[in-house]
C-alpha cells in the first residue's frame, strides 16, 4: 500500500510517501521558519500563502524522488488538525482534490498521532503498551499507547509547551527565532550548574508540566547578571542557556520515568521538535535503560513537522482496520482544535 502525506498545520509543507512494504520512500520538506523570523513568530496568513505555493512544487519533487505516478498512490493523507485553521486548510484542500481526480481514498490524520508513531517510521518498535513523550513548540504531552489509535493522556502542560519555553528563552537571550536548536547550540559552551533555575511542578504528584514561569526566572536570572544592563558576555548567555535547558531536561526526564513508573511500562517513545534535543536525548537513554527499558527517536530529521509522520501514520491506522476513510466526493474537514485520547 501506498500513502502520499501532506502536513501543513503549521510553518513547514511536508510531503511524505510511505509504501508499507518498503517504509519510506520519499520525504520533502519547505520550512518557513526564515520567513517567519521577521516577525518573531508564526503569521498565519503568510504560512497559509506560503503552503498554497510550495504544495504541488513539493509534491512533484517527492513523487519524483520515489520514482512514483499520481496512479501509483493507493491513498491520500493530510494533517486534519490541531493547528493553524487556514494552514491546514490548504493541504486539506490538495488531499481531497488528488483524492477525487484520482478516484482514491482520502484519509485524514491527527498531527500529534503523527508525530507519537513517528519513530516506527525507521522499523523499530517498542514494546506495546508503552509511554510516548510529544514535545513540540505548540504540544507537552505525556500518552500511554496501548496499540495504533488507542492513546491515553497521562499529563500534560498547564500553559506554555516546551518547544515554547525554549523560544522564549532564546528570544531573551537573544538568538534568534525559533530558538530551541539555537539555545542548545549555545548551552553547549555554558556551565549548567554556574545558576539554578526552578523545576516547575517536578514534585507535583501528577504528570502535569508547566513552563511559563521558566522564562519569568530567565528573565529575571538575566537582568540580575547583566546587572539591569540586559546586556550579557558570551560566557554569561551560555551559562544561562545551559541552566535553562538542565532544567527543561530535568523536568522532562522526571516526569517521563514517573510515567514508566506509574505504568509499570517498559519502553518510552520521544516526538516532536524538542525530542531533537541531545542533552534530551541521552539523559532519557540513561534514565530509562537504567529502568530496563528502552527509549526510541525519531531520525533528528522527522523530529520537528514533516509529511512522512502523515504518511505513516495513515498507513499504520490502514493496516490496524481504523482508518478513518473518506471520499473526496463528500468533502473534507479541518479541526484546528483536537485532542488526541482527551
Ligand atoms: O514539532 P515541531 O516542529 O512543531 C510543532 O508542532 O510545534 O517543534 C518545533 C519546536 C520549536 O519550539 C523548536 O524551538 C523546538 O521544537 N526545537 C528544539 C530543538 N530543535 C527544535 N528544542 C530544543 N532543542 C532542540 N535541539
Ligand atoms: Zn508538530
């Protein structure tokens, strides 16, 4: 079987295509982060605007990468929501209008279940049931997945994701837009332990998270240093950026093996932008191994938004029997707002 994917909920256009014999055969990505960074932050006409003229360009360049015909496809997947209404609109509005040239199904597909199966993408496979962390700019989520389409929700955060924090913090700090792979770059040469910075909710008893009084402590931490200047040495943003990931990472490692703990399961599975984050990263493979388990990435690459996730959650949710099929003929829908095991 044979899935074209299209995510546009956001800032990114991805197309992927996923055969499930063969995995995955082809993933094109447009970011349009650069264009976005003007402003700070995502504009949602622009990034509407945007998906409109990178879609079928994009489509092209994968179909092209797979070797594939528009006859070959068996169906057509789109991100239906959360996200950016008009966004999600436009890939919405390509799926349906392939699915009903072609004559092939149309499936539609929850972002965050996307990125939650996304490291089955490479054909690994933890042991089911088992607890998945999706950390993005726009989500903080811990899941109990019981099998494809059977999620429950453990916690999640009370404010501001983690991708978020990260973006605030580094906006502070002045590196830039989105921060979260610039502010671990420079944490790199700090000194995590030269400052101590809260770990929010780390002793809540739930699995809850909350990280906006994170970036208050970070904005205080950097008019106390700067001595009210605002203005930091190198040495001392990076101090400041490596105590603010130490606490972000802290966090999200605590609660993570409270999950297990809670569970009683065994494997751990990490989605979304922030689970690019090495110092992430190796603190879960140590937490968890040394809990008997084992925890899975995906590729750095299918971290963050990309049409594979689409693909091959479709194709997963095909073969359990749950695809939520439709036909073109009928229409489509997009859901800016929807919770994933609620
Ligand atoms: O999953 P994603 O691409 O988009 C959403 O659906 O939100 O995640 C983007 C988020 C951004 O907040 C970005 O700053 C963060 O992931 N991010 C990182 C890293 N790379 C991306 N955060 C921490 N460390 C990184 N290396
Ligand atoms: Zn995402």
């Amino acid at each position: 079987m044979l899935i074209l994917g299209l995510e546009t909920s956001c800032d990114e256009t991805g197309i992927g295509i996923f055969d499930t014999s063969k995995g995955l055969l082809a993933d094109a990505l447009h970011s349009q982060v650069a264009m976005h960074a003007a402003y700070g932050g995502v504009v949602p006409e622009l990034a509407s605007r945007d998906h409109i003229r990178r879609l079928i360009p994009l489509t092209r360049t994968a179909m092209k990468a797979a070797g594939l015909g528009l006859d070959d496809l068996d169906a057509i997947a789109y991100t239906e929501g959360p996200g950016l209404g008009g966004a999600l609109l436009t890939g919405a509005g390509l799926a349906a209008g392939l699915a009903l040239v072609l004559g092939k199904p149309l499936i539609p597909v929850h972002h965050l279940e996307g990125h939650l199966l996304s490291p089955m993408i490479s054909g690994e496979s933890p042991q089911t049931p088992y607890a998945a962390l999706l950390v993005s700019g726009g989500h903080t989520q811990l899941m109990l997945v019981n099998g494809v389409g059977r999620y429950q929700l453990l916690g999640e955060t009370i404010d501001d994701a983690a991708g978020e924090a990260f973006d605030k913090a580094a906006s502070l700090l002045g590196v830039g837009y989105p921060g979260g792979a610039a502010l671990a770059h420079l944490a790199e040469k700090g000194v995590p332990e030269r400052h101590s910075l809260p770990r929010p909710l780390v002793r809540s008893g739930d699995l809850n998270f909350s990280f906006s009084g994170l970036k208050t402590a970070v904005a205080n931490l950097i008019r106390q240093v700067s001595k009210g200047t605002g203005r930091l040495q190198a040495a001392e943003s990076a101090d400041i950026a490596a105590a603010f990931q130490a606490s972000i990472v802290d966090v999200l490692a605590v609660k993570c093996l409270n999950a297990l703990k809670a569970t009683g399961v065994r494997d751990l599975v990490v989605a979304g932008g922030v689970g690019a984050n090495q110092q992430l990263r190796a603190r879960l493979s140590r937490d968890v191994t040394a809990l008997g388990g084992r925890v899975l990435f995906p590729p750095a690459s299918l971290c963050t938004d990309n049409g594979a996730m689409i693909a091959h959650a479709a194709a997963l949710r095909w073969q359990a029997g749950i695809a939520n099929i439709r036909s073109a003929a009928d229409g489509f829908n997009v859901q800016p707002r929807w919770t994933l095991g609620g």
